[in-house]
C-alpha cells in the first residue's frame, strides 16, 4: 500500500484545523493548510491541545513538533498544495464551492492524489461530480471535536476504487483513528442515521406528552445510554438474543415514530424563538427544549472535552 507523508487540509476551521492536528501525528508527515482567508494556524492547534497539555497526555514539546510539522497557504498554486498525496476538504457545508474546490485542485495535483471531503451529510458521488478522476474521492466524515472522537467514516461512493478507500482506512489508523467503513453513500452514512432515528424518537415521546424533555434526557443517561460503549446495538442484540429482538420489534414498532419529515414540534419552537443555546436571552434565560443561563451553556460547551477525555484516557 502507498505510503502517504505530504498532506493537503482545505479550510482551516473548528474541522481543518483539529484535521490536519490529527494528521500531523504521522510519523514524517507534512501538512500543508489552504485557506481563502488568513488563518493562524498554530494557534487553533495550541488552543486544541491546551487541555491535554493540561492533563498531561501530550507535552509542549508534542505540541511543538505537531505544529512544527503544519503549514498554511493561501495560494492554490504553491508547493504544499501542489505536492499533496491526500486532501482532506473541510470547507463550508455548500455544494458547489466543494465540486468547484475538486476541480481546480485537479488541475493542480498529480492524477494519483486520493480526495477526501469532510462533508457532514452532502453525497460524496455529488461532490465528485466535476472531478474527471472520480475514483479517487471518498467521503472521510471526522466528528467533533475532531481530534478527541475517535470515529471517521470513510464512505465509499460507485466510482471509488477499493485501493482508494484501503489507504485512506490505513491512513486514518496509523494517526490514531477508527475508521469504520460506509459501502454505500447514504444521507447520514452509519452513525448520523442511527443518532437521528434516537432523536426521531425523543422528540416524539415529547411530543406526544408521554414524558417532559428533561425525562427524555434523563432515561436515555441513565439507562441505555450509560452502557452503550460497552453494549453496542447489535451485541446487546446478541446478548438478549436474536428472537427477543425479533419479538420486542414485533410488538413496539408498529408504535414508534416514523415520519419522513422534521417534527412539527421543533418548526413551533424555532417559530416561537426557542432556539436552544442560540436563542435570544429572555430574563437571563434561552430556551429550547429546557432553560438555561449563559453559565449554565458555557459549563455544558466546555464539559465536553473534559468528558470525552476522561472516558478516552482516563484523565
Ligand atoms: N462543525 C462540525 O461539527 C462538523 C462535523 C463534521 C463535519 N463538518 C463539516 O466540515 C466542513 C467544515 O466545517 P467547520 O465547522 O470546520 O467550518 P468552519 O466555518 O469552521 O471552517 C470553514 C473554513 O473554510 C474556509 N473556506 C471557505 N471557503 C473556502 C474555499 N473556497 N477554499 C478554502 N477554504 C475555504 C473558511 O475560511 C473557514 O476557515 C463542513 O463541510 C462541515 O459540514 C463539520
């Protein structure tokens, strides 16, 4: 398999910059970041790492040699793009800029060099759609905080080949991911449709006034939830056994929610101003499904990282 060292990250926000972090922990690796606009790159890789310094997972002296192996550009043409081996896209969630990036960045780099695109839910074959090399794009969906969630989903569309698809897993494992493979390109690939069905659901027990948002919460943590990375859906299957599932579904399917639309409740909250953590303050509070103070959203946004790395490395 190809040995891939020069490293192309398009678009150096909250994704591109955790990306290409991520990216440079290859041993030999060169990341080179293109922008539209100016971006200070190092600094959004210090800011990433900062609490992992903190908790002493990495030393400056990591940090250091990662940001030490990242560059920037914003010329299409310069050498860090030109001599890339895999791009990583990560710029706005719009069609067009993305098949047009594809494009232009074809006329600038060797026929062989695989295309990856960070889209969160547009199809990666539509964002080939102007590539002439079709074969050599995938999708590479990285979840946030990019450089603490250990998934990737590296989703396949008809044209990429199988090569394509082997080097950028291989890529991914060797910089400490998990990849896991999407065969076919699907609005949400694996995990978003499985998190949605879940909000589908809650939404609609809501609803349907057969419990109130914060009980929704509470018996999804306190329950399933809690075990979930332990006992996944399908082992949790296996372990009640496959004819218990089949009976279980055989009763309650039939009531669970299965619209094809977004809920009617959430266009009358967003309709009403109840926007979650964007909404408008009203009395010191936003609303959403639950209330909140600006404390209380700031302690829940920085949470997360603390989280994620206490579950991830025990610190
Ligand atoms: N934010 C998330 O949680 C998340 C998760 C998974 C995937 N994604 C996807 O990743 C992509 C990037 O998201 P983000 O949150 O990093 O966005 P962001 O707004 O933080 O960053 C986008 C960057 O792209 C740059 N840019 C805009 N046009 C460009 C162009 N033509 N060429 C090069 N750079 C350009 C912008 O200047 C900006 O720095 C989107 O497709 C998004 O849907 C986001």
């Amino acid at each position: 398999m190809r040995e891939i060292k020069n490293f192309l990250v398009c678009g150096g926000g909250m994704m591109g910059s955790a990306i290409a972090q991520i990216l440079a922990g290859l041993d030999g690796a060169k990341v080179t970041v293109y922008d539209v606009f100016p971006v200070d790159i190092a600094a959004k890789v210090r800011g990433n790492m900062k609490l992992l310094v903190e908790k002493g997972i990495v030393t400056e002296a990591d940090v250091d040699k990662i940001v030490s192996k990242i560059s920037f550009t914003q010329d299409m043409k310069s050498e860090g793009v030109k001599s890339a081996e895999l791009v990583v896209e990560c710029v706005l969630e719009d069609m067009q800029m993305k098949q047009d990036l594809f494009a232009q960045l074809e006329e600038v780099v060797a026929e062989d060099t695989i295309f990856c695109t960070n889209t969160s839910v547009m199809s990666p074959t539509e964002i080939s759609a102007k590539c002439k090399h079709k074969e050599r794009l995938c999708g590479t969906h990285f979840w946030n905080p990019a450089f603490l969630i250990p998934l990737v989903e590296v989703v396949k569309t008809d044209a990429t080949t199988e090569e394509v698809a082997d080097t950028v897993m291989k890529v991914l494992t060797d910089a400490g991911k998990k990849p896991v493979l999407c065969k076919k390109d699907v609005p949400g690939f694996i995990a978003n449709r499985m998190q949605h069905a879940l909000w589908r659901e809650a939404i609609s027990i809501v609803e349907r006034g057969i419990a109130d948002a914060e009980t929704v919460d509470d018996a999804c943590k306190y329950s399933f939830g809690l075990r979930l990375p332990y006992l996944p859906p399908l082992v949790n299957s296996d372990m009640v056994g496959t004819q218990l599932t089949y009976n279980i579904h055989s009763y309650v399917l039939n009531d669970l929610e299965d619209r094809h639309d977004a809920s009617p409740l959430l266009k009358e909250m967003i309709d009403g101003g109840k926007l979650g953590f964007r909404a408008e303050a009203v009395d010191g509070r936003r609303e959403g499904f639950m209330s909140y103070t600006d404390e209380e959203i700031a302690a829940k946004n920085a949470g997360l990282n603390e989280y994620l790395i206490k579950m991830l490395y025990n610190k």
